[in-house]
C-alpha cells in the first residue's frame, strides 16, 4: 500500500489479461481497490477484454461494488458504450437500478452516449427509464435509442413540471425523425400542449423547425 496502484487494477486498466491472470493466481484480492476506491472489475469494464471480465468474475469479484462516486462495473462499461461487457456483466447480476449519490443510473450512463444496444440490454434486464431519460434520449439520441427504451403511449404523455412531453423536447430540438416515431406510438402527443399552450407543433414553428 502507498507504493502505486495494485496491480491487479493496473493490469485490468490496461487489459493485460496474463498479468491479470497471474496476480489472481498469486493471490491478489479480486476486490482489492485503488486509491479512488475503484476495483479491478470497473477499470476493466472500461476496456474491451472479455476475458478480463471473465477472469475476474470466476476469481469472486463482486459485480456491484462501488468506487468512491457510486460508480459500478455496469455503469463504467456502459458509459464507454462496451455493450458486450455490459451484457456480461449483466448476466452475472450486476444491479440494473443502482443509483449514484448524484443521480447518475447505468440507463441514464447509456443515454449520455446514445448507446442503443446498452439501453436495450438494460432495459430488457428491469431497468426503468423515468421521464427526464425519455426527454433525454427524445432530445439527444436517435429514433433507435428511442426505440430501445420500450416506450408506450402512456409514457409518450407523461408530462414534466412544465406541461412538456417528449415530443414537445424532441420538436423543440428539431428532432423530426424521433418526433415522427414517437407520433407513431402516440398520434395525440402532437396535440399535447404545455402550461403555455404551446404544443410541439407551434414550438418547432417557433423555432424554425418546422
């Protein structure tokens, strides 16, 4: 300890998996964190190595611990749009609904990146979008993005503080493409107006895109 990093992490961080093999074999604790609380697990769910994953989850490492901000292998991985490692993780049971102290979700790590197969993947594990993700990926992402969070008709009408659904964001963006699937599921959203009796409509015209 005090002498650098261990090198358990060190080899996860910089997908060595013989090395990695080799401090497993030697002993190394699999849970043994860094000086920023972060295990070997989330630094390798950072990279591309399936085998590292691998490695380490058969050596005992635990799925859902947690580095000094909250953050998970989970949440790391799916915020480096690793889809293949997320879903690895995801069948050893990493926590799909885990929240940081700051609000920060694995689905809404996925969103920042308009990372469709993550979305989907922890969707379709239990993870439950919550309209400020819908307004989120309407406003940012794209149609498939969209797509993957399952959305239905009720959700498409869920309206924030200010009147405002989905579709309202997606038109103030000039999102055309994500305004017409979410009319696809939910013809009456176009009509849907907020407490200023603006609807997504005139807001688009408002906005110069229409």
């Amino acid at each position: 300890a005090g002498h650098g990093p261990p090198v358990l992490c060190e080899a996860a961080r910089r997908g060595q998996v013989e090395l990695g093999k080799a401090a497993v074999a030697n002993g190394a604790s699999v849970n043994e964190r860094d000086d920023g609380g972060t295990t070997a697990l989330i630094h390798a769910a950072a990279g591309t190595s399936l085998t590292t994953i691998d490695v380490l989850l058969a050596a005992g490492a635990d799925v859902n611990a947690r580095n000094r901000e909250g953050e998970t292998a989970l949440m790391r991985a799916v915020s480096k749009k690793r889809s293949a490692i997320a879903s690895r993780l995801i069948a050893a049971h990493a926590d799909v609904t885990a929240v940081t102290a700051s609000g920060m979700s694995a689905l809404r790590a996925a969103l920042k990146t308009c990372d469709s197969e993550g979305v989907a993947a922890l969707v379709a594990a239990g993870a439950v979008p919550q309209p400020s993700d819908n307004r989120d990926a309407a406003t940012r992402c794209n149609p498939a993005t969209l797509s993957a969070l399952r959305l239905d008709a009720r959700s498409i009408a869920v309206a924030d503080d200010e009147g405002r659904t989905v579709v309202w964001h997606a038109a103030d963006q000039g999102n055309s493409d994500t305004v017409k699937a979410l009319i696809a599921l939910n013809a009456t959203a176009v009509d849907s107006a907020d407490l200023a009796r603006e609807t997504p409509l005139m807001r688009a015209a408002a906005r110069g895109k229409s």
